[in-house]
C-alpha cells in the first residue's frame, strides 16, 4: 500500500514557446494549478 502526492503548475505560470530569442513569442498557454493525491493498493 502507497500514499502518493503529485502537484502541477504551483507558481500558476504560463508556458511560453519562444522562436530563436524571449523577444519573438510563438505560442503562450495558460493551465491552472492541478493537485492530485491517492492511495494506491497493489494486491
């Protein structure tokens, strides 16, 4: 038996793609924060 936690995106930021340098954005994503917990039980 396993007890598991697992936190995504905590500081909320967007994911950003940049082509050659930060000055020229291709493509900006926005998620929000995930949290997940469990137990997980193997029999």
């Amino acid at each position: 038996m396993s007890i598991y936690a697992d936190f995504n995106n905590l500081t909320n930021q967007p994911l950003r793609y940049y082509q050659g340098s930060s000055r020229y954005m291709m493509q900006e994503e926005y998620y929000n924060r995930k949290f997940t917990f469990g137990i997980k039980a193997d029999l």
